[in-house]
C-alpha cells in the first residue's frame, strides 16, 4: 500500500465544467500555498497550441503558484482567439485564488481546432477553487483524462539529511504519444526548494529516458506540456550535487512510472513491450533503432496477434538508416533467443516465445554485436481497439 | 476495353506450387524469347533479402533473359543457405529454359525468416516452363500476390517513329509499403531496344514520383525489387532524347497506375487519398510534410472513421521537422477548405468535407503559402482490417 498521495503546502482538484459531451470530470486546478520554482518541457511539434505557447512565455519567470489545466478541448489552431482564451483561464483563476495572474500556468488537452468554451471554465471556477484539497491529486489526474481509461498517479517520498521530501507527478496519455516528447501533459510537484537551473535540467534529465524513450502511436501532440513545481515546503534544500544525488533519481523513477503507465494505458494497448537495442556502436544509433521498432505497426500488429514474427523486428531494424551487420543479429524475448547471427532459431523456440507474447509485460532484446551501447524504447501493442477509438474519436 | 496485356517477344506464366498453405498459385516465370537489356532498383533496407543480394550482383551485367518469382516465403534471415537457394532458383530455371544460369534474375516474397523450400520449385519448375504463354501475365499477377486481394497489370502502347511499342507492368503489395522504394515487387516488361544505362535512368525516374511517393503502413520491406526487361523485339529503338520523350512519359504512367493500385488495396484499405502539400520553400520539404501525413496512424484512422479531423492532419504537418509558419496553412478536402491561416472554417464545411470523406478517392491539400514547391504522396486509410490482417500474418 502507498503513502496517501500528498506533497506538502500544494493542494489540488478536478471537476466536472461541461467541456466534456459526457459529463466527466474535465477541469482541474493545482495550488501550491507560496509560490513555487517552476520548470517545464514542451511539445516540439511546430504546430503548438494556445496555452503552450503562453506557458512557454509565462514559464521564463521561473515561478508559479497555480496551474489550471483543462480535458475535452486542446484550444489549439484557434488563432489570436485561443492565445486571449489561454490568457483569460489564469486571469479566472488568479482572482479567485486572489495571486497575480503572471503565477498561474495552463494546459489543455481534447479535440483540435474548436474555440474553447472559456465561459464553462469561467462559470465552473468557484466550485473548483472550493474543492482544493491536500489529497485532491486523484481527481486532477481524473479531470485530465481523456482517452485514457485509468488515472495516473506517482508518489515517492526520499531523504536528505535525515529530513523526508516527497515528489507527486500525475500524467495522461493516451495516443499521439512518441518522443519527443511523448507526454500529452504530466504536473509533477514537489516540497524540496531547489534553484531554477536545477530544477529545468533534473526535470530534462528525468524526461530523457523516460517520457522521451515511449511510443505509442508515432504521432506527435501539439498540447505536449509537463511541469514541475518546487515549493521547498519540506524544509530540504537540493543546493548541492549530493543532494541532487538523492532527488534525481526519485524524479526518474516518478517519471518512469508514469511513463511507462502512459504506454500500458495507450489507446487500444493490452501489452507494454520494453524494446532494448544493445551492443550497439553509440547510445544514438542503439535509441534509433530502438524507436523504429517501437514504432513499426506490422511489429505492434505482431504483438497484439501474440505472433513471434521476428522478421517484422528485423525488417525495422534494418530501415532505422544506423549502418549494421544483419548477420550478426542476435533477437531474444525475454530470454528465448528467436533469432541468432541474423537466422531463425527454428520452430522449437517460437513455442516458448508466443508463451512471452501472451503475457502483459515483456522485453524485445535486439543484439547488433558491433559495440557497447545499449538503449531502451517502451511501446504497446497495436489492436483493433486503437483503430476504433480513433475512427470514431470526435464523434 | 485495353488491349490484351502482351508484349512481343515475352511469355508469362503463374503456378501452384504449394509454397503457400492454401493451395494458390506461388510461383511465377518471366521470359524473354532474346536475352533483354534490365535495368533494377532494390529496397534501401539494410536487412536485404538473399533474392535481393544475388540480383544485386548479377544485374550488373545488363543483360537478363528470366525472372523467377516465388510468393509464400521470403527467402530472407535465412544466412548462407539463403543465398544458395537464390542461386538454386536461378539454376533450376535456366537448366529447364536451357539458357546460362546468369541470365536468369530471381525474386521472393512472404514471410520473413522460413528456409525456402526449394525442392518444391524445382519440383513445379516443368509445370512453370509448360505454361508460358504471351498472355500469361495475369497468372504471373496473380502467382506472386501475398495480402494483394486484387492482381496488378498495367498495359500501355506508346508510337515512336510510326513504330508502336508496349509497356507492361505487374506488382504486388500490399503491407510494409513506403518509401524507398515502396514497391514490394514490380516488373516491367518492355519491346523496345535501348541501353542498360538510359533503362535505369528511365526507371529511377519513373519511381522517383510513383514508388517512392505511396505509403501503406510506414514499414519498407526487405524484399522490394523492381525489373525492367527491355527485349527491343518491337523494333523500337529509343537511342535519343526524342524517341525518350515518347518512352519516359509511357513508363512514368504505368509505374503511377501500378503504384496507385498498390495503396488502393493496401493491407485493409478502403480508401486512396493524395497527400498534397503546396506553396513549401522546396520540394524536399513539401515531400517531407506529405509523408509525414501519409504516415499518420492518427490521421489514416480518421479517414476510415470517415471523420474530417483536420487537427490531426496539422499535428502531422508540425512533426515533420520542415520550418513553417501555422498561422499561414490552408487545408482542403478535394476543394473543400477546412483550415483558413491556420484555423477551422466551421461546422458548416465540416457536413461537406465528410461527404468528401465517403468518397473511395479523394485528396487532401495543404497549402503552407511558404513558397512555390508542390509534392504528392499516395496513402491510404488505417482500417481494422489492417491490424485483423497483420495480427494473424503468419497463423
């Protein structure tokens, strides 16, 4: 059993404000009770939506006390519109917080290229502050849902100097997931106090391998956005490398989790697959062609079929663009080797490896032989349920 | 009515050989009355089939007097063994032919990692030669089809100089299609005379703007091969710029329409759409846009869900890694503009793109009013038919 999932002085809530043609919880609110140090990651596609191109500006302060963040509408393509929209959900939430404007970020997520219903979040407001609450961090990860069918939560506790801090991160999928980055939106929020600079680089540092190491469905979002606010309310300060030693790796794992919750809970999945490129000439070309396979639909379809279709892993290996020796190749899932110096292991083997295939959790182990690098990329399976979801996704 | 598929001086033929699990013809035979002039181009992948590797060595001679295709295996990760059997392929059919072993090119397809039993071809390889006939192109088609539910032919008569010559195509599909080259397998037979270096130049051309601009499921093949065999039997000599005139645009058609029909029965599709970006700084970055939007799981779901998601097809556009400016992108659906600067016109037009959508073929342009440059790209719709295909491939 985990720790109630709080981090001390930041309160939360989700409620339900309309956006959403069912009903469901839709708005969500975080507060932290004195300003926190604030550091974020955002989308790189070059089509980037209203509020991250206001949190992008906003974010340069290096301080925030609140974000409030939407499901149902990613208040993207909605030209100079969408940026007023943007502004005007943190102008709600500032006055009725009563904190200045230029402390609260926002985040949006839903359909493409409708006008937000901004006066639903404006009319939704008072009950959302209302419902602030230490241990409200599960219905914001419900508010921010979207195809998702489970909410996403972290929770950590570490020590430094015998004083405890803890870390909370929420995060939602569920498709255009693929680096970078591959989180649709992650808030995390912690107590210790930390400096600006070292927030942003623990925040890129966690992000490198794990939100930007999953894929989904090879898309992109325009809405991509994770933050991390620090309000040093745990009285530990991470001023030093061995803290810091203490508090990155508590942040990977908060971010691994969640990471690889997303790609577990993409749309459609039923298996999450770790695809480990090893003996590879360099880290770059080990994560290149670990990301070719963990994008490859006829690799996915092959997992979903529970087929140990080898081939297909070979076939995407070999169109990564990394020079290689395919008769070399070593391919193992979990460990029942399949394949061996570029050949088939034979009929036996396949037996044992569809009995891998059927389980939920496993690892694709590729082994180009041609040095000491290895890499790994998280992806699911490919099914039927994806193509539905996404055939009938605005209807 | 087009004229029966024959062109002077070739035979054809398609057999059963019981490559394949369900009885259909598995194995096909090109042969040229003269040895031909052949020109190739192979898959870019770096895991290349043993087919792919023995005709790389062997075309380099210009001349080739068969071609001896098998669908039902691959003939690829199959090591040393492999390539023997390509040879052996070669060996058994110039033996029944009598003519020299290195005049005969081979090709297969299916799936990847099987030893290819070659013992069945040599035992059908009677039967294969015995049916050669002019006309035998459709058994051909038909012999080397995998997921293809249609065969492929495309026939064409050009006139250079009074004289008439004939262009004949055949292809297959129909999964792990894309670019370069994103033909599974494609040969070309020809009646006019002309040399091994303006033969693969035409056929670098030709695929340039056909082959290389469809996409079925973003994965490129380890068997991809397309031949041209010129047999000069026409009478037909293209030795100039003129008579390449009347050649290349023949050549160019016949590639189109085949690669047309690739992606119109790629793995499920119910539907072939252009790609069309416009108004790019350079044609690289338009072709770029267009097959990152060709690739789209998300927007290849929404065209069979038949839902005008423009969103998705700019989220598309904005992953590409092309500079662009969003607030200037218009989006039509056949004429139907959906994105005005970047933003949506409104339900209205929403009622007539769908109508567009229904349609089994249609074409989405994307203007980026960047500069003057336009490129296509064929694809089609993401159908559960095509995970129902790739998850059950080998069972």
């Amino acid at each position: 059993m985990l720790s109630q999932p709080v981090c001390r002085g930041f309160k939360a809530a989700g409620v339900a404000a309309g956006l959403k043609k069912n009903g469901n919880p839709d708005l969500g609110l975080i507060f932290s009770e004195v300003p926190a140090t604030v550091a974020g990651v955002f989308t790189q596609n070059k089509v980037q939506a209203a509020p991250v191109r206001y949190d992008r500006e906003r974010i340069k302060s290096g301080r925030c006390q609140a974000v409030i963040v939407n499901s149902g509408n990613a208040n993207c393509c909605t030209g100079p519109k969408g940026i007023e929209h943007a502004a005007g959900m943190a102008q709600i939430m500032a006055a009725r917080l009563g904190i200045a404007a230029d402390l609260v970020l926002v985040a949006s997520t839903g359909v493409i290229g409708e006008p937000l219903p901004i006066e639903k979040i404006d009319a939704a407001a008072p009950d959302l502050v209302q419902s602030l609450r230490p241990d409200g961090f599960s219905d914001l990860a419900e508010a921010i849902m979207t195809t998702d069918t489970v909410p996403k939560i972290v929770f950590k506790e570490g020590r430094i100097s015998d004083k405890s801090f803890t870390i909370l991160g929420i995060a939602k999928g569920a498709g255009m997931i693929h680096p970078d980055m591959a989180t649709m939106l992650c808030f995390i929020c912690t107590d210790v106090e930390i400096s600006v600079d070292r927030l942003q680089n623990a925040l890129n540092n966690a992000i490198r391998h794990t939100f930007n190491r999953i894929s989904i469905d090879g898309d992109t979002s325009t809405n991509d956005t994770a933050l991390i606010l620090a309000n040093g309310r745990s009285g530990v300060r991470v001023s030093n490398s061995e803290a810091l030693q203490h508090f990155q790796p508590l942040l990977d794992d908060v971010c691994l989790q969640l990471a690889k919750m997303l790609v577990k809970d993409g749309e459609g999945a039923t298996k999450l697959v770790e695809i480990r490129v090893k003996g590879a000439r360099s880290a770059q070309d080990a994560h290149r062609i670990a990301n070719t396979i963990a994008g490859s639909n006829l690799v996915k379809t092959a997992f979903f079929g529970e087929d140990a279709n080898w081939g297909r892993i070979l076939g995407a290996t070999g169109r990564a663009g990394v020079p290689l020796d395919p008769d070399k190749i070593d391919v193992f899932f979990n460990d029942i080797q399949m394949v061996k110096a570029g050949m088939g292991c034979g009929k036996a083997v396949e037996v044992e490896a569809t009995r891998v295939l059927k389980t939920p959790e496993f690892t694709v182990t590729v082994d180009l032989h041609l040095g000491n690098e290895s890499e790994s990329v998280f992806t699911c399976d490919f099914s039927l349920d994806y193509v539905r979801i996404n055939a009938d996704y605005r209807s």
